[in-house]
C-alpha cells in the first residue's frame, strides 16, 4: 500500500533535554545506533569521517558510551536522544555525507511509523548532502519491499537493493539474524544533485522551542 505523505511540521519539534548544537561540517549520522557496534567499527575503519551516533534507548546508550571510552575513537560522537527532535533542531541542509538506519523496528502494528512511510522522512532528505547516501537494512522482507515502493512512487529516489554477506556482523541484531540463516538485505539509497524538498531552507532549531520563538 502506498501511502499519502503529508508535510512534516518541523518548528513543532521540542528540543531534546540538555540539547547542545553541533558545527556546520560534514558528518555521517546513524540513527538507532543500540550498543555502538557498527559506529565503533566504522569510526574506526574509516578515521577520515566524523559519525553522531543516536540512541533513544538509554540502556544501550550507556553500553555504547561505555566501549567507546575504552576504545577511545576521537571521530565519534554518541548521543542519547530521539532522533526526530535532535535531527531537526542540530543538522544544517546538505551537511549529512551518510546515514545508517540498520535494522529498524519493523512497527508490525503500526506502518505509518516506518521510515519511509514517515513525513519526517522527506526532512532527512534534505538534511542529506547531494550524491550523499543513506543505507536502509533489514531481515524482513516486506520491509524492504515497502520501502522500494515508497521511493519509487513517493520519494523518487535511486536505490541500489543489496544482500548482505553471510558473515557481516556490523550490529548485534545482524549477528543474530545472520546466524538464524534469515535474509538480511540493504537499500542503498542516493540523493541525486537536482533533488528538492521542502525543507532545503530550513535552518537547524538549535535547541529553541516554538514558544521560545514568540
């Protein structure tokens, strides 16, 4: 089912608790990054890049703090948030490189929470540098599948659909999924230079909430 997508009402996001600004360079973002497996790993694989790593989920936040000060990467910034309100009051237009949705919750009960399903999602989009991309994975098929629909009638967007290898382990859930034998596969989508939204002029909020505005 295609879904009707209607504007995501940006200046409504409230601040999140102890919100502090980022600079306008360029970054690389995951979002739902859990215990920090594949932000650890990929800080270290590719030193060159600066990645901010949100989690929502302050157990897990905590566990990715805790290897991340034992292993000590200087290019990696956890952050323990709801990713909608900390996207929308931190990040420049065109500043995020990449963004890594790994094995998001499917929301079996509630579709219209997927990403890609999400008005939120057409506000990323702009958040995303042209030629920057942003990798989409899953172990459920239908999920992938509705979120190819989605950029093809919704989004218009190019995507590369990939498998992943066998013995990936970029994230504990991929770990458990990949041992299970279930198909895990990843959107790699890309933001072409003539892409527009609506939001391609929408500055950061920086941390002040529509009444402090007033």
């Amino acid at each position: 089912m295609i879904m009707p997508i209607r504007q995501f009402q940006a200046q409504r996001m409230h601040a999140p608790r102890d919100f502090q600004s980022i600079a306008n360079l360029p970054i690389c973002v995951e979002i739902g990054a859990g215990k920090g497996k594949h932000a650890l790993l990929f800080t270290e694989q590719n030193p060159e890049h600066q990645l901010i790593a949100i989690e929502r989920t302050r157990e897990k936040f905590l566990a990715m703090q805790k290897q991340h000060s034992i292993e000590g990467q200087s290019n990696l910034q956890p952050i323990h948030a709801d990713a909608l309100p900390w996207v929308v009051h931190a990040l420049y237009p065109k500043q995020v490189q990449q963004f890594f949705i790994l094995y998001p919750n499917p929301e079996p009960h509630n579709p219209a929470q997927r990403w890609l399903n999400m008005p939120f999602f057409e506000f990323l989009i702009s958040r995303l540098q042209s030629n920057g991309s942003i990798t989409l994975a899953s172990n459920i098929p239908e999920y992938i599948e509705e979120a190819e629909q989605q950029l093809k009638k919704i989004w218009n967007l190019p995507y590369e659909k990939q498998v992943i290898a066998k013995d990936s382990a970029r994230t504990h859930f991929e770990v458990k999924y990949l041992e299970r034998g279930e198909l895990c596969q990843q959107l790699i989508i890309t933001k072409p230079e003539s892409y527009q939204t609506r939001f391609d002029d929408f500055q950061p909020l920086q941390g002040q909430n529509a009444q402090d505005t007033v």
